[in-house]
C-alpha cells in the first residue's frame, strides 16, 4: 500500500549521497534556507555581530543594534539615546536628564528615584504587552542588512 503525501508537504530537490551509499532526498526549503544562510553567515564577525556600511553595529547575542551616533535600538523595538533617555515602542518616552515619563496619553509623570535601567525595563514590558517585542529582531534586521548590502552573497 503506497501512503500518499499531500504534494506540498515536500518538495524533493536532490538526492544526496550519503558515506554508505544509500541516497536521502531532501527538500527545497532545507536546501535554500541552508544556501541563504550560508550567504550572509560569512559576512558576520567572530561575536556574530555584523558593522553595516552605515557605521552601525548588530549584536544578535545582546539584541541590540547600535547606529553610528551611539543610540541603541532593542529587540522591544525601543530606542536608547546616548544621554540615558529612552523612546519605548508605544511611543512612551523617558527623558534621563529630567527624570521624566512622557506617555502617549500625553501624561508627564517626574520620578526622580527611577534609574534609566529601571525606566527601559518598564517601557520594555508595557511594549512586551502590546506585543512589540520580538525575540529575533535584531538578528533578522541584521540579516535583511547583509542581504541587502552584499545581494547574491557579493
């Protein structure tokens, strides 16, 4: 009795040798996401990191991504400036040299007791709520990046 397959559950592109002799097929979508990542992988540093033509730099393992003036974008999707102050992805700001949140609700609340570390992980997790958090996020702009300024692997 022959099992049927649904036909786009795979996609037989080659059939690879193996050391014994026998022969695996594998599929398309292995084949090409094995030959995509190869194409950017050699352009990332031994951190894993990637400097873009830009001046900026990508840390996949911190989540972070640092532009040519020192600010720090975050996988939440927020941004550090480089005096402490921090813009959340709701579009709630903290402005480090006042010691104020300047929420969308157009709100300004002074804590003057809250350190900048303490203020991004608050607006971090209101934007974790809201779902603008993305494990990935850096890594995958870092990829687009290199894609698109090294196309076909160049």
């Amino acid at each position: 009795m022959r099992r049927s397959v649904h036909p786009t559950a795979l996609i037989w592109a080659a059939l690879v040798p193996l050391s014994f002799g026998a022969l695996v097929a594998v599929p398309a979508q292995r084949i090409a996401a094995q030959s995509a990542q190869a194409s950017w992988q050699r352009f990332v540093d031994r951190n894993g990191g990637y400097k873009d033509n830009l001046g900026g730099y990508y840390n996949p393992v911190a989540g972070t991504y640092t532009d040519a003036k020192g600010g720090v974008v975050d996988n939440w999707a927020g941004y550090t400036y480089t005096d402490g102050s921090y813009k959340g992805a709701t579009g709630d700001y903290w402005d480090a040299p006042t010691r104020t949140f300047q929420l969308t609700t157009g709100e300004n609340l002074k804590e003057p007791s809250v350190s900048n570390a303490e203020a991004r992980k608050l607006l971090r997790e209101t934007a974790q709520e809201q779902g603008k958090f993305r494990e990935n996020g850096v890594r995958e702009g870092m990829i687009a990046r290199i894609l698109m300024e090294h196309p076909a692997g160049k």
